[in-house]
C-alpha cells in the first residue's frame, strides 16, 4: 500500500520500545491498585477489562504507568497484549514496554505488536516446550521495518478509529448478555420465591396462574416424554464411522446454549434410524446435555431440521405444549438458576454428570403460556441485540486484520 514505500527504515527492537524493569519486590506495599496478569489480558485486544489486587499476589512484580504496554512473552502464540489505562504491577511473565518516541508512536506500536510480522517473529524466537518464553535480548535483536512518524500517525488513526467501534460493540454486546442473563435469571425465579428447598409450597403460595411441576409433569400428554440417547452395542462408531450422509447423530458437543450445531458430523443409515426410532429428535423437541461443565446445557431442535438420532449423554425433552412452551423451559434451564440446580444434581467433579431419573425430578415454577409468551419474547430480543452486536463487533475484527496485513505484508 501506499504507505510501504522507501521511506520505511529498518530499526532493532531496543531502538523502538523501552524495556521498563521497574521491579516491585512486595507487591502489596506497592502503592497501586492494579495487577495485571496474562490471566487478565485477552488474545488480540488491546483493552484491559480486567485486573486482581496487589494484596492477592507474592513475588517481583513490574511497575508500569498509564500508556505502557502489557506483552505477554510467556506463550506468545497467545497474542496477549494490552495498554494501561492506570498505574500497576504486571507478571514478571510480561514485559512492560513504552514506545520510543522518535522511531515509533505511543499510539502506533500496540497496533505493530498485534501484526502477523510481529507476532511470528516473537513465536519464532520463544524458547522452551511446555511453556514457551520469549528472551528480551533476543527481542532487542529483531529488526523490525517501520514507517516514518508521519505516516504512522496516520496509519494509527485508521485502526484507533475501528479498534473504538469494534470495543464499542463488543461492550453492546457484553451488556445485552448481562441483560439477557438477568432477564432469565427473573423469570427462572420469580415462581420459586415461596417455594423452599424441598421444593414445598409455602403458605404465601405461587403466583396466580402459576404452577411447581417436575419435568416429567411437563413432559406428560400425547406425543410427549423423556428419554436418552441409546447406550452400549446399540449405537457405536461401526453404525456412524462411514458415512457421509443419512440420518444425523446428535452428540453432546453439536448442542450449544440456545443453539443447535451439528458439528461432530455423524450419520447413519435409514435402517439403524428405523431400529432407534424411540431416541429420535424432531423440530420443536429440547435437548439437554446430560454431562460437561456445566451439565444442562439446553436448546431447541429448529424448524426444518432433519430428524435425527441423539447419542448416549443427551436428553430428549418432548413438553406437553399446552403446559409449557419449549422455549421457556430451555431459557429456565439455561438461567443461573437452572444452572445452578442442574450443578447440584450432577455428581462428579471433573466431569458432573446428572441421570436423567434426577433430572425428571428438577421442579419449574411455570406461569401461565401468556406470560411465557411474554418471557420468550423479550429474551429473544435481547439474544438477538447481543448476536447482532457480537457480529458486528467480529466484522470490525476482521477490518483491522485485514488493514495490518495489508501494511505489513510485505514488509
């Protein structure tokens, strides 16, 4: 592009960014409020969301100031890289870099350290197996070709510009998720406020219209039920190994909160779909992962999907619709309440896993279809703000790359 021109010079690292080894032997008398590990910075974002006290950690430490860059030299193939926006401590897994004025912008260098050249050298230079880490000596070395000021001003303004709408929308995003938690987190509740843990009635009762049944209530009636997916000989890899087309299988991993994803594509024949016609899934029908952390991770089958077969460690929930409506017992089980009481009859640790005998026990507070409308209504919106802001925010993404590799491609 235009600004790659003969202008560009060829600079060591240690000419472009300080090193800054101000060391902190005790943390907690530090002075500062912030400490920012790896943990806290997130792959290809240059915004710090989240930091720990001073207090909760031991060891050397490295103060760094507003404006200074956060590089995570351990793992590097992580790209975590963050600017301060505050005074603190860092993880002497980090380097605490300011940029050198006279050869590289404050403004410019995090968007060069996020760039593919930038990024494959400091992989290429990292030193160990397991835990791969990257030697400021050697990065000193590396040499880098840069612009000249002017134009870095200018390429910076470019990504300061889609680096704010793309934080912005990530924040939409983030914010209509909350929304959208504590809209579910309502409704999962609201009925059980004079319920106790027992799962008794209290004298103050239910809301009016609403009723405590179990899922095996809400699953009663004509063309309804539970069921798991088939176990042992029935169903092995011999019947779904080969093929590439038929009936598809449904497994644990192709169910996502919310959504359907038939990721592990698996099928097979018409035949073996006949024999397993009792752990069919249809359109309409709920899905509920019956282990993983967490466990009860629920989603509806969408219209127009095929029939299909769900495998061992899956529930099929086929609800009386005159009772209650799929989608409001997917947003309940997918609520922190819903959660929470899905994690309570799990045993295991590593890997909880609940039956389907304490999962037909689980009781809903359910209110009237009116107001199940209502619920699925407004959290469907909020789904969708989240969705399309989440979308919009990865299009911003994809614009930034695309400009990097576009300057420094060639370089």
């Amino acid at each position: 592009m235009a600004e790659l021109d003969t202008a560009w010079r060829t600079w060591r690292f240690e000419q472009i960014a300080l090193n800054v080894k101000d060391r902190v032997d005790d943390p907690s008398a530090s002075g500062v409020d912030h400490y920012v590990g790896l943990e806290h910075l997130d792959p290809d974002s240059l915004r710090i969301r989240r930091w720990g006290s001073p207090e909760d950690v031991s060891a050397t430490k490295l103060l760094f100031e507003p404006g200074d860059i956060i590089f995570g030299r351990r793992r590097a193939y992580q790209r975590k890289l963050g600017v301060a926006e505050f005074r603190g401590i860092a993880s002497a897994h980090s380097l605490v870099l300011r940029a050198k004025r006279n050869v590289a912008l404050p403004e410019f260098l995090p968007f060069f350290m996020q760039s593919d050249l930038f990024m494959d050298r400091a992989l290429k230079i990292s030193v160990g197996s397991l835990s791969p880490t990257i030697n400021w000596k050697t990065l000193a070395k590396q040499e880098f070709k840069l612009p000249p000021v002017e134009a870095q001003r200018s390429i910076a303004e470019r990504l300061v510009a889609i680096e704010a709408a793309m934080v912005a929308l990530e924040e939409v995003a983030h914010q209509a998720e909350e929304a959208l938690s504590a809209e579910s987190q309502w409704w999962a509740t609201a009925g059980h406020r004079n319920v106790d843990e027992r799962g008794v009635v209290l004298p103050a009762g239910l809301p009016s219209g609403w009723r405590l049944l179990t899922t095996r209530e809400l699953c009663d009636g004509p063309h309804s039920g539970l069921t798991l997916g088939p176990f042992g000989s029935s169903l092995t890899v011999k019947d779904y190994g080969h093929l590439d087309e038929g009936t598809p299988v449904l497994f644990v991993a192709d169910v996502r909160r919310y959504s359907l994803a038939h990721v592990s594509q698996k099928f097979i024949s018409p035949q073996k779909h006949r024999e397993l016609s009792s752990h069919e899934a249809l359109p309409g029908d709920v899905l509920v992962t019956e282990m993983g952390w967490p466990p009860g991770e629920a989603c509806i089958v969408p219209e127009g999907w095929p029939p299909s077969i769900i495998k061992a460690d899956l529930i099929r929930a086929r609800v009386n619709r005159d009772v209650v409506l799929p989608e409001y017992l997917v947003l309940v089980l997918n609520s922190h309440w819903g959660q929470q009481q899905l994690v309570r009859i799990s045993p295991g640790t590593t890997r909880p896993r609940m039956t389907l005998r304490d999962f037909e026990r689980v009781r809903i507070a359910v209110p009237p279809l009116g107001l199940q409308r209502e619920a699925i209504e407004r959290t469907a919106a909020l789904r969708s703000a989240a969705s399309e802001a989440a979308e919009r925010a990865s299009a911003c993404r994809t614009v930034k790359s695309t400009y990097l590799a576009s300057i420094w491609g060639g370089a």
